[in-house]
C-alpha cells in the first residue's frame, strides 16, 4: 500500500475514534478537510490521488480577490507566493511550493528542453522552489553596484540596463540599490559561523556520548556539553539506553555507506544491478579480532549494542586495525547501515505487492546506533558507539 | 581503420564499480541473486550476464601497512586470440578495430574458447547455449563513442582511443608512477586492446596470469592441422561440385507426392 494510503487510512480510523470517544481539541481532526482524491457516497476519498495533494500544497484562493487590478476568482490556484494574502482569501500548504502547480499545470511534471541561459539551468524542465529560481542567492554571482556577473563568460543572471536577465534574481533589487544578496541570512552576508549556532566555530575534542573511556585524555570535559538529546531521564524505552565503558559492548562501531546504495537503501535496493554487487548487510572485522573471536571470514555474526542487534555478514579485512587508546587494545568494526526488510525474502508479500528482482538480507544499522544530534544540525552521532561482535549459536 | 585501445589505470581506480553496472545497462544484462561471501565483490567472477568485474584484493607491505587493490577485469580482445582461433563456427571474430566481437546468432556453444582463453573471459550460458564476453561495446565504438564502461569512469582510470596514443599514455604514466609501476598488455598474444598500468607487479594480482600465451594445443590444431583439414574439406566440395556436373541434381519431387497423398488418406 503506498503511504498516501496508509496516511488516509489513517486519518479516517483516527476521525472515526474522536467522533466516537471524544477528546482535547477534537475538531482539530473531526473537522479536517480531507479531499485529496475522488469520494465515495459517504464522503470518504475512495483513493489518494498526489495532484490534489500538489494543488493543496501549491494553494487556492479561497474567495474572488483582486490584485494588482486582476481578478482571481475563487478556487483558483495562486500563481505565485507573492499573491499569498495575509486576510484568510488564499491558503497555500507551503509558501515554498506555491507557484509549483498553478492553472498552467503540474510545473514539476514539465519537460522542455530548451536551455535560454546557456550554462544548463533548463528552466522549463521540472519545477524547483522558490519560484523555479535555479540557483539560490543568486544574487551573489553579480556586482553588486553594477549588476555585472563576475563570471563574464557563465552568467548566471545579469541587468540589461532596465531588468535582470537570466535564472529568477534572488535577493537583488536594481544595480546600487544596496541590497545585500544572502537575503535570508540576518546580515545578509554568507558565512562560516554566525548567530544561532549552539556549537563552534573552534575545532575541540570530544568523546562520543557512548564510548570506551572514562576520561577524555585531551581535556577535562568528556563529551559534548551543547549535543542534542531527546531521551530524558525517567522516560524512554531501550532504543535511549547507553552502554558508556560497559564490559558487555567493548568494541567500537562506526557506520557508513558503499558506493552501491544510499540511506537505507529504500530506493537502491530495488534495482537489481545494485542489489547484486550489494546484496547485504555486513561487518568489517579486523583479522587480529577475528582471531580472538573464532569469527571466520564470510560467517553471518551477531553484531549487538545496548539497544539492539542485527545479523550481518563477516567481512574479514586487513584493512581495519585495533587502537591503541592510552595503552589499552581497543578493537572497531564498522557496519554500513543500508539494509532492512523492504526487499528481503523473509518479508511477507501479498497479492499484487511488487517482489524485488534480486534479493537483499538484513537488518538496518538504526536498530544498533544511537540517538543524539549534533548540537548545530541535529545529525545523529551514529559514526562512534559501542558493541560487540558474536558468532551465532549454530 | 586504425585499432582502438582501452586502458585501464589501477592506479587511478576507487573501486566504485560503475564501470561494471554501465557495462550491464548497456548491455541490458540482468542481474541474478547472489550473496555476501565475505567480500565486496560481487558477483563473484565473470559470468554470462556479467563482462566485467572490479576485483577486490588486499595485499600487505609486511609493515603493517595494507592496500586494497582494484581490478577493473574484462576481455583483454587480443590481437592473437586463442577463442577466436578455435572458434568452429565464426561467432568469435575481430573487427576492424581489433577487438574481438561476438555474434551470438552464429554461436554453437561447444565451449571451445571457454578452455582455450588465457583470461578465463568467455562464459557459457547453459539457459541459452551460448557464449558470452565483453564485445568492447561495438554498437557504440562503431558509432564514434567509448565503450559503456569507459563513459561511467568517474576517475579517468579507463580511457579509449587509437592505439598508438593510447600506448603513449600508458608508457608516461607508469612512467610516472615509477617504482614496480608496469604497462601490460602490448607484450604478449601480439598485444592486447585491453591494456593496464599495473601500479604493483604484475604477479601480484589475483586470476592475472603473469605470461599468458595461447595454448600449444591451440597452435598444434589451429595453426598446423586445420589448413590441412581445410584442403580435406575443399576436396569434398570439389567432388562434390563434379558429381553434380556428370549426374545433375537429385530429384526429390516424386518422394514429396507420396507424402502429400498419404496424409490425403
């Protein structure tokens, strides 16, 4: 079932439980516009339809409503943000997207392939916000007092003398006007470190929230004090534990990707070229752990952390070497983290459901890595933790 | 027609593969199921469905130190070729830019240049009953553009063109490179239109044979016997071509009533 439908599906059992239990601004739910495809005769949409949906993201007027001496009559798709009202007449679900499906059509659905611009923007193909400007900031690629492109040879944009020519100007009024081009940065100038930042801009050493020692070695705060955290004390389940300096998990982990897929590989996994030269989840280990472990090259082990574990294949390597951390032998593996049951063979297909071309096996890294974002982008830490590595009980 | 080359410079490769899965696009060869044996390659070995391969191979400097070698692996289109000399039926020829192509249509899959092939390159594919190996993507050389493979290289480790400038290209960079650096392919079966610049000695890498040459029972057939067996079958011909001059052709029409009149009945 695609997710559109497991969201409708949804929506509708949640509407029906409010209707019938009550509870904390129920009209938030019971009273929901939800039109996103043809209906039945109970009113309900009979199957999602994603042009409805990139119409309501795009956005309507909601009544007749002039501007700048045109008449938009009700219901009709808003052109662009700058016609968005701020007196209830127009909605839009994402000021980003308006003017990405306007009366014209599906903007992202177009394919023309000329290139006016000359240095391959292709502005008729597809739709990209903000109001299909290519290249953002644009603004920054031309003198700003003379509206001359730096560039000479690969414009960007650039003043004929009475407008700007080329890809949609960003953040550029006339040429001299003293329009700094970063218009949504608070300066309006780009920069390296700047304010909103939690952490930064000096460069220090940090142990990871889960690792092997006690003390940081280069300074006296251990770990991160500015990381974000969402667990907190008293609530969670076991995906929040952490097992720092714990005997049972000695070994360090890192993740990372193969050139073969990306993310979890919900995309990837399904063509069959790259499910073949990666068909599954593995286990770098070191032949000095290997040997300790009885862990022969091509076995399916177990690699386990506080919060859970995955089998994955044993990749034996002379490319991974124990540290030497303050005198102690510390062992690493790494795991990449692609995999998960969306094209495996254990997963349960029904009729109709599309089957993979080739395989994979496997289970998804997340299930053994942690939970906690850098302090300025929120990405999670899951390049260093803590676990060890099992043979199978055959 | 001037020959084309392709070279492939370890030195330069990442291991990324994109030269083995823009082979199979090209190709429209799909994949089959396989699983992790321990090793980022995959699948295995050449196969039917699969022309070239990136080898992976680890190897240590005896220091602790370990590289990790790439080998773009796929036909190596000699200028001598043992699968094209033993070729009973003209499937395996060369073409006007010495590479070694294959028209399957004429394929009998006797699996002769499986067993002569110094590389190990042709498959047999038992679901078809044919061979099947890197052709240098003619469809595309024909047309005036590099092989599959050499298009996807994001490193400039394969490169194509006329072998002479090509030749130059491999001699400077190992050249460069110095050290156990090597050219290899321009030395043996009258050279190859595969060539590598070996960053490391030759015998190191898995499955490449340090000296390859056509087997002597190639030679001893192909070369010696078969001109002989060739003025044998002229003779049949001839004898042939004579025995249809003195008696004229055979008569069939009157077998092919009896047949029509016994279905009739």
């Amino acid at each position: 079932m695609p997710d559109g439908e497991i969201i409708s599906d949804l929506f509708y059992r949640i509407k029906e439980l409010y209707e019938e239990e009550g509870g904390p601004l129920k009209e938030a739910v019971t009273e929901m516009t939800w039109d996103y495809g043809p209906k039945d005769v109970d009113g309900k949409v009979r199957h999602l339809d994603a042009h409805y949906i990139a119409r309501e993201i795009n956005g309507y007027f909601l009544e007749d409503k002039e501007i700048k001496g045109k008449l938009y009559k009700k219901g009709t798709l808003v052109p662009s943000f700058a016609y968005l009202q701020d007196d209830g007449s127009t909605s839009s679900g994402n000021w980003l997207y308006c003017n990405s499906y306007t009366e014209k059509g599906n903007m992202a659905a177009r394919r023309g392939g000329k290139d006016s611009s000359g240095i391959g923007l292709y502005s008729e193909w597809a739709w990209c916000w903000p109001v299909n400007r290519r290249i953002i900031y644009n603004g920054a690629s031309v003198d700003p007092e003379t509206g001359r492109p730096w560039d000479e040879k690969h414009p960007v944009i650039f003043w004929n003398g009475s407008k700007w020519v080329g890809d949609v100007p960003d953040g550029v009024a006339a040429p001299g006007s003293g329009r700094p081009p970063f218009i949504m940065k608070s300066h309006g100038v780009g920069s390296i470190f700047g304010p909103g930042l939690a952490d930064g801009p000096f460069s220090e050493h940090y142990e990871p929230l889960e690792c092997p020692v006690e003390k940081n070695i280069m300074s006296p705060q251990l770990v991160n004090p500015t990381i974000k955290r969402w667990d907190k004390e008293g609530t969670g389940t076991s995906v929040d534990a952490r097992a720092t300096c714990d005997p049972r998990f000695p070994i360090i982990c890192s993740t990372y990707r193969v050139s073969e897929h990306w993310q979890t590989g919900l995309m990837t996994r399904w063509c069959p070229w790259l499910a073949e030269m990666q068909p599954s989840m593995f286990v770098e280990i070191g032949v000095e752990l290997a040997k300790n472990k009885g862990i022969k090259n091509g076995e399916i082990v177990i690699v386990k952390s506080v919060r859970g574990q995955v089998d994955a294949v044993a990749i034996v390597t002379n490319r991974w070497k124990p540290f030497n951390i303050n005198g102690n032998t510390v062992h690493e593996v790494g795991i990449p983290w692609h995999y998960g049951w969306v094209t495996t063979k254990m997963r349960e297909y029904v009729h109709g459901d599309k089957k993979p071309e080739v395989f994979t096996f496997g289970d998804s890294a997340n299930i053994v890595t942690p939970f906690i974002g850098d302090p300025n982008t929120m990405i999670p830490e899951s390049k260093a933790f803590m676990v060890n590595v099992e043979r199978r009980e055959v | 027609m001037s020959e084309k080359i392709k070279l492939c410079d370890l030195s330069k490769c990442t291991g990324c593969r994109g030269c083995q899965l823009a082979c199979k696009q090209w190709n429209q060869l799909p994949a089959k199921q396989t699983v992790n044996t321990g090793t980022y390659q995959n699948p295995p070995d050449l196969q039917p469905n699969t022309w070239n391969i990136i080898r992976f191979q680890e190897i240590s400097d005896g220091n602790g130190g370990v590289d990790w070698l790439f080998r773009h692996d796929a036909c190596m289109h000699c200028t001598d070729a043992a699968c094209v000399k033993v070729c009973p039926s003209g499937a395996l020829h060369y073409t006007k830019y010495g590479t070694v192509a294959l028209d399957s249509g004429k394929c009998i899959g006797c699996k002769e240049c499986v067993f002569a092939c110094p590389f190990e390159v042709p498959k047999y594919d038992p679901e078809t009953d044919k061979i099947l190996k890197c052709d240098m993507c003619y469809s595309r050389i024909d047309n005036d553009m590099e092989p599959a493979c050499v298009k996807a290289c994001p490193t400039g480790a394969l490169m194509f063109g006329d072998k002479t400038e090509i030749l130059k290209v491999a001699y400077e960079r190992a050249r460069e490179l110095g050290g156990d650096a090597s050219v290899y392919g321009d030395k043996f079966v009258d050279g190859t239109h595969m060539v590598y610049v070996l960053p490391e000695k030759a015998g190191i890498y898995d499955k490449l044979p340090e000296k390859p040459r056509v087997p002597l029972s190639v030679i001893a057939w192909k070369d010696w016997l078969k001109p002989l067996s060739l003025l044998a079958a002229g003779g049949v011909i001839a004898g042939s071509f004579l025995h249809y001059i003195t008696h004229g052709p055979k008569d069939t029409s009157g077998d092919g009533d009896q047949v029509s009149k016994e279905g009739g009945e």
